[in-house]
C-alpha cells in the first residue's frame, strides 16, 4: 500500500505558528526532504507501528524542539498525513470515515466558504481586508457549490463594471480589484447574494497584517483598537456578515475579548493567527473569551494528532470549527476529509480558479455521492 500526502504553505502567517524548514535561500524545501528521507525514514522505516496517533508521536519526540523547527513541520505534516492516509487504506475506509471513527463525531457537511475578492498581503494589500468570503449553505454541497459558481461569475462582471477594469486574481484564486471605502466590497457582496438564502459573507481580516506601532492601518486612515471595533459593528449592521475572523492582531487579546462581547452572540469570532491550531494558545483563548470559532490548519501545528487535539478543546468550550487551506496549497484534498469526518461548521478552501482550491470542493461532492450510495 502507498499513501501520499501533499503539504500547504501560508503568506499571512501567525508567528506563532509551528516552523517549516526552508533551504537558506528561505524558498526551497530540498533540506525538508533530506529530513523525510534521512532521518525520519530510518525511525519509521523497519518497526510495526500500530497507529498514526504512535507515529504523530514519535515524529514530535525525534523533533524534539517545541515549534517543530529541527526536522520542520512541513517534514513532520506531509509523513503525518500520509501515515493517517495508510491506516484508513489498511482498515479499508475512506479517510473521512475513518476520522470520524477516530474522534467520535458525526460527520456533517461543512458550510463552503469560498474567497472571493482576494485582498491585504494575498493581493499586495489592494484592498484592507485579506479575505472577503461568500459562506454557502445550501441542502447539499453540490447545489452550494453550483450556485455559488453562478454567483462566482456575477461578481466577475460586477466588478468589471464597477472598476471599468480587467479585475486581477489574487492569490487564492478570487479576485482582487481596489476599492477606496471599506464598505464597497461588502456592498457589491450583499448585493450579489440578494436573493439566494443559503448565502451570507465572511471576512478574514488578518489585521496583525494591518497592525503596527500599537494602530491598525486602513486605506490610508489610522484606528486604535476601539475605533476598529466600531468599524466592525457597523459592518455587521449593515451587511448580512456571519462571520469575522482575526479581527485583531495576533496578540490583541483586549481586541478579541471586546468584540467577541459585543458581536460573539450573534456573529462567529473566528481565531487563526490568534490560535495557530495550538492547544496552549486555544486553552487560553477559551478562558479569556477570545472568540468563538477556530480555524483548523493542520499545518500551523504539524501532526494530524495534534490538529485533532485543537479540534477536541475548541469542540468542548462549543466553538464552532472551520478547516482551511493555506494560501500557498497543493492538490490534496486531506482538509475536505477532514472537516466532513469531524463534521466541522465550514470549510475554508479559497476562490474558484484555482484547481487546487477546487479539488477539496471537488473532494467534499464526491464524498456526498458516496453517502447518497
Ligand atoms: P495564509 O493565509 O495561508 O497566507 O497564511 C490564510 C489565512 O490567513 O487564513
Ligand atoms: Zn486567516
């Protein structure tokens, strides 16, 4: 039996987010490879191993360092994966079935959230916010995914109006026209889902992006934390937005705790950069009250145990979870298993352009035609 598995890598990403190994020219992954076929292939390779969470375990003793940054989580995910992916061969189940056996949840299909108009660091910060979402939720993923194409290509024509221009694509396969006012791509959004009620929007706004000399820094205006927060109540106000992630920068629990109290009732307070799928940082982020969503990327945290781990605290303080992709991705399609197995609120897998953003789309239909069986 051969198992693969395909590693992710992320622009915007947290600091406190697992290590990578990177060659010097700080591109290159060739030393990441020597990790997987020296050292790691000579503990694995010749021992009866009895399950992933034993190899997920022995891969962090050989790293031993607390940021996997010896042997690399980009090493330490892509052996993780694979060997998740063997036992699931070995019991003769698909992967997401055996992740839900693993962890006890029911399998549910996740909301689609799609990145439509791509902006901060993915888009070269032509507009303030890195990610506008359009959040399908329709009966099945496949009539969520057919309408939200139709919608995919609306905006396209929408935006050409509006900005008399050829519209860039940005990095997640969405597109990435500039606006001058926070609220326009939010109006042209709510505009396009007019009348389609599955549909609501998200955003992420990366804002440790925005962040610097203790401001936040937006079209060329300048808040403090609780300027911003007004920003947001306003947005969510006036626009049928469900769902906010980092909000704040990384570290701006007072950020956090403010707006998860004023909107958290009502609206997901989605942690990324402010969680990093660790569970020391989900622990605290749950008794301050930080948010009340958890973006899932096994990559920040470099074992699939331990992304299970993250997953099991947030689902114990009623968090809800949405599985991601990174913005640098490959065609695997793990994170779609993972968010139906462990039956996740949403998943997050980018624009429509990409094919490696439509592969775990792809991924989750085919799943449902398996169901439907
Ligand atoms: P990244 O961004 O994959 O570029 O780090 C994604 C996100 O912030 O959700
Ligand atoms: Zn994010």
């Amino acid at each position: 039996m051969i198992a693969l598995a395909g590693v992710p890598s992320g622009k915007s990403t947290g600091s406190h987010e697992a290590r990578e190994l990177r060659d010097e020219d700080g591109r290159g992954v060739t030393r990441a490879i020597a990790a997987v076929d020296g050292e790691i292939s000579s503990m694995l390779v010749g021992r009866e191993w009895s399950s992933p969470e034993e190899i997920d375990a022995a891969l962090i003793a050989l790293d031993g360092t607390p940021d996997k940054g010896r042997l690399g989580s980009n090493s330490m995910l892509g052996v993780s994966m694979a060997a998740w992916r063997l036992f699931a061969m070995e019991e003769g189940v698909e992967l997401w079935r055996y992740l839900a056996n693993k962890t006890g949840y029911t399998p549910r299909m996740p909301r689609i959230f799609s990145n439509v108009i791509n902006g901060g660091v993915h888009a070269n910060m032509r507009l303030p916010f890195q990610e506008y979402m359009l959040i399908a939720a329709a009966d099945t993923v496949r009539e969520s995914f057919d309408e939200l194409y139709k919608l995919f290509t609306d905006l396209r024509h929408t935006l050409e109006q509006e900005t008399r221009a050829m519209v860039p694509m940005g990095d997640e396969g969405g597109y990435s026209p500039t606006f001058d006012t926070i609220d326009k791509p939010f109006e042209i959004l709510s505009g396009l889902i007019k009348g389609h009620p599955h549909f609501s929007l998200a955003i992420d706004a990366a804002a440790s992006e925005l962040f610097e000399n203790g401001a936040y820094h937006i079209l060329g205006k300048t808040y403090s934390r609780d300027e911003l927060l007004v920003v947001y109540r306003g947005l969510a106000a006036r626009y049928p937005l469900e769902s906010i992630e980092d909000p704040f920068a990384e570290d701006d629990t007072q950020g956090f705790a403010a707006i998860t109290e004023a909107l958290g009732g009502t609206r997901l307070i989605v942690g990324d950069d402010l969680t990093v799928t660790n569970k020391t940082r989900i622990q605290s982020a749950i008794e301050a009250k930080l948010a009340n969503a958890l973006l899932v990327k096994p990559n920040q945290i470099g074992t699939i145990s331990e992304t299970l781990e993250a997953i099991r605290l947030a689902r114990e303080a009623r968090w809800e979870i949405i599985v991601s992709h990174r913005s640098g991705e490959t065609k695997d399609t793990f994170i779609a298993d993972l968010a139906y197995g462990i039956g996740a609120y949403g998943l997050k897998a980018g624009g429509l352009t990409q094919q490696e953003r439509l592969e775990k789309y792809e991924r989750l239909i085919e799943i449902e035609r398996q169901i439907s069986r």
